[in-house]
C-alpha cells in the first residue's frame, strides 16, 4: 500500500479512536493530532513521522494499543508513538520508565534515552507542543503560565538545540506573551515605534546594497528581520534597558549563491558603508553552537541609521529556521554534495550532539559504563535538574542552593525552611545543588527568613521572592535587587 494512503489511514484511525472526546477549547479532539500533521508536514518530515505524529495521543488517550498501532503502521510508526508517550509520563514524575533502565534512578536522563534513538520523537513533541501554545488561550490562567513557563524552560532551548529557529522564537513569543503580558505590549510597541522611524533610512540602505549587487551581477533574495520580541526582552536586561544599544533590533538578510559570494557581499556592504568595529561576525567560518551559520556585520549609514546585514546562503538559511528538520529535506546525499561544492562550509555541527546521544543510548541499553554527567550538560548546559523526594522534576539554574528549591516550589516553604536534606544527608543552606539530587526541605512553622540567606540564594526568582519577604518582615531593609557580582553594572 502506498505511504499516503497510509496517512489516511491513521487519520481515519485517530478520528474514531478519539471520536467523543473534546479539547479545553470546545472542538472535537481530533482537531489537535490534525494540527500536528498539519505543522510536521510544513516541516517536510518523512511519512512515519507525520503518522506518529497523527497517532502521538492515541495510545495515552484511547483504547488503541502499540500492538494495533505496529501491526498496522509497522515497527518504526509504534516506535515513535512509544517515545512520544514515554516523553509526556518522563515529563510528569517518570514512573513508568523503570523498565527501560532499572539500575539508574536519573529521571532526565532517562528522558533523553527515551528519545535519543529517534530524535524524530523530539520532533514531534515539538509539534504536539507547539499547537498547545497556539491554543492555550483555552486553559485557566494558572495553567497558561505554567505551560507557557515549561515551555520556555525546557522546548525553546530543545528547538534551539535542533537549531528550529522559526520554531524557537515562536514558542518564546507565545510563552512570554502569557508569562508577562504587559511587558509584551510594552516591547511590541516600543519595536514598532523604532521600525517606523528607521522605515525610510532602511529603505536607503537597502536600495544602495541592492543596486551594487546588480551591477556586479550577484543573484540575491533580501528580507528584512525584527529581533523578537522575547530576545529584545533579554537583551535589553543585558544593557540597562538601553535599546539604543540593541544594534541588531533590526536587520536585512542577503541569501545569496554560495560561501564565496557571502564574503564578497560582505565586502561590498562595507565599501558602501561603515562597520562598527567588533561587530563583524562570522558564524559561517565559525559556526555558533548549535550550527547556526552566516555573516553577521553592523554598519551605520550616511543617514546615521545602524543597521545590521545577515549574509548566507539558502542552505545555511533553511538549517537557521527548520534546523534538524531541514536534514529531514535535505537528505544525505544532496547535504554531502553541497558540502563538496562549498555551498556549505562544513557539515552541521547541530547533528553531532544527536549523534552523541544516539551512541550513549545505544552504550546504555547494551550495559557499557557511560559518563552522564557530560551528556546533561550538551542538552542543558544552564540548568540543572533535581528531584523531590517524590520524584518530581525541578529544573533550577546552574549554581542553584536549597533556597532556590524551596522558593520554586513555594514562597512559604521558601520562608519557614530552617534546614535542606540532600540525598538523604542534612546539608548547610549554601550547598551548591547538582544535577540528580534529591532533595528534601525542612520547615518549621512561624519560622523567618533572615537578610543573611541573601547569599545562600542563586536564582532571580527566588531572591525576589525572599528580598518581598524581607522588606515586610523589616520595613527599613534595602537591598540591591540584583546578585552581588552584577552590582557593578548597574548605575
Ligand atoms: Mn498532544
């Protein structure tokens, strides 16, 4: 039987499995796993993805087995329903995992083992969570936040990590519009106010570069790119809030033939005008982190207007926006043979750290000692993660304490912790937490926070949760809102 009419199929087969029940939003059921379909075939992914995709909530949802889905759809479609289902429970305390790997107790690695023999399984969590976002206006608030907060946390940096940039910035604008809506609007406008002051200098600058393409015969597409909203959020914390200090609020985007051309265009753009010094970037000779490739370089105009150019090729601008599931388009060969002709400079660098974790899990499940610890941190190099006693994940940023724990889980266990129990041991309360404790808090009722935990608190969050505190507990007490070491920067 022909794949599509495989797709049909499945469509079929969801539509009755879920026939009755309803989404928060009022619409049958069926219109989500349709929603999915719909976004992983704009993202071009192979046939059993888009059918694993179609079946994600089925076996977790209805009566539809793995077994009916295999014997169906075949091995590799029950395969990936598996990890997507396996991924929703390893989200939400994980017990259901210990048969997979009994002899550790580490949730989030099991997490990425779950997934790391099929990245697709993290595609299609991707999809399945990004409909959630576009719909989440349904939800009560609360839940609105924490989704949206999770999302934030733990899907924009895994769509980083795939380097799915469209798909990155859509889930940090979608999250950070329900986590902060008043700093949204406040942002969204003050970004069109500066677009359509620059609107008629950009326009020059544009024409100029344009027209100097033409006489020297360079083929090129030209787009225009406003920063995010959610990434100008962030980078204005970096600068005081200064947004004339955010140079790349705006930029053009040349694609042109190939990585020769790249650097005349790049040569060209700085006869026309002036580079700012330092801010010459070449990601395409050195590729950012996650394989991100191109020139970047910030010039000011005889107009005096600054502007930024992001110069790349086609190939380096489809991996920038569909990232992990470009290769899905671009297979193997034709990715072989544009690294040959140098349209790209160097295969991908994004694969490798799939291709790492697809060897470890392979290590794992065939008993070989692996280091974890290196593991954690290729996905999640900022964050730690940690466990209640329960089992519950938390994630915290690097360098949390036992403070920040409790502040997370709540501002009154933050405010009556007298004592932390790591692994089982009593700790001191500026003990550094690590990837895979367990930890446990001790309360006392009536209990204070004093100024002094001030120091024995590493996250934003849970130092304004304690200095509100401490500013009621002594009206008179004044303290930096910011950490120490960053004390220096502000004015
Ligand atoms: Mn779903």
């Amino acid at each position: 039987m022909p794949k599509n009419s495989k797709i049909q199929e499945a469509v079929k087969l969801a539509t009755e499995a879920h026939d009755g029940q309803l989404r928060k939003t009022g619409e049958p059921y069926i219109v989500h796993p349709l929603a999915v379909k719909k976004i992983l075939e704009e993202w071009n992914m192979d046939d059993d993805t888009i059918i694993a995709g179609i079946l994600h909530d089925t076996v977790e949802d209805t009566d539809v087995t793995l077994k009916d889905i295999e014997e169906q759809f075949g091995h590799d479609v029950a395969f990936l329903v598996d990890g997507v289902t396996k991924l929703g429970k390893a989200r939400s305390g994980m017990k259901n995992l210990d048969s997979y790997l009994p002899e550790t107790s580490d949730n989030l690695l099991k997490l990425l083992i779950a997934t790391g023999q099929d990245v697709r399984v993290l595609i299609i969590k991707l999809a399945d969570r990004l409909h959630n976002l576009r719909t989440l206006s349904a939800l009560p608030p609360d839940k609105q936040k924490k989704i949206a907060r999770e999302s934030l946390d733990v899907f924009a940096p895994l769509a980083d990590r795939l380097q799915m940039g469209r798909v990155r910035v859509e889930i940090e604008e979608t999250s950070f519009r329900y986590l902060d809506p008043k700093r949204y609007e406040e942002l969204k406008k003050l970004t069109e106010e500066r677009l359509k002051r620059a609107d008629k200098k950009l326009k020059n600058a544009q024409q100029a570069v344009e027209n100097l393409l033409k006489r020297e015969h360079i083929k090129y597409k030209c787009d225009g790119r406003v920063k995010s909203i959610y990434s100008l959020h962030k980078k204005l914390a970096k600068y005081d809030q200064n947004i004339d200090r955010v140079y790349d609020l705006i930029a053009l985007r040349f694609i042109v033939e190939d990585v020769t051309t790249c650097y005349l265009t790049l040569g060209l753009i700085h006869s026309l005008f002036r580079p700012m010094e330092g801010r010459v970037k070449d990601y395409i000779a050195m590729p950012k982190q996650n394989g991100y490739q191109s020139i970047h370089t910030t010039v000011i105009t005889p107009d005096k207007q600054v502007v930024e150019f992001q110069i790349r090729t086609q190939e380096m601008h489809d991996y920038a926006e569909r990232g992990l599931a470009a290769t899905f388009f671009y297979n193997e060969q034709k990715l072989t043979s544009a690294y040959t002709e140098g349209r790209i400079s160097k295969l991908p660098s994004h694969l490798l750290w799939i291709k790492e974790l697809q060897e470890t899990a392979a290590k794992l499940a065939s008993g070989e000692k692996v280091d974890t610890k290196k593991l954690k941190l290729t996905l999640f190099a900022d964050k730690i993660f940690v466990y209640t006693p329960k089992g519950d994940i938390i994630d915290l940023p690097k360098d949390s304490m036992p403070l920040d724990f409790a502040y997370r889980l709540h501002s009154e266990i933050g405010a009556t912790c007298t004592g932390a129990i790591v692994n089982g041991k009593m700790v001191s309360l500026n003990t550094k937490l690590h990837n895979g404790d367990i930890v446990e808090i001790v309360t006392t009722k009536n209990s204070k926070p004093n100024p002094g935990w001030l120091d024995k608190v590493g996250s934003k969050h849970a130092r304004h949760k304690l200095l509100s505190q401490l500013h009621s507990l002594f009206p008179n007490f004044a303290a930096n809102p910011d950490p120490p070491e960053k004390k220096e920067k502000k004015k």
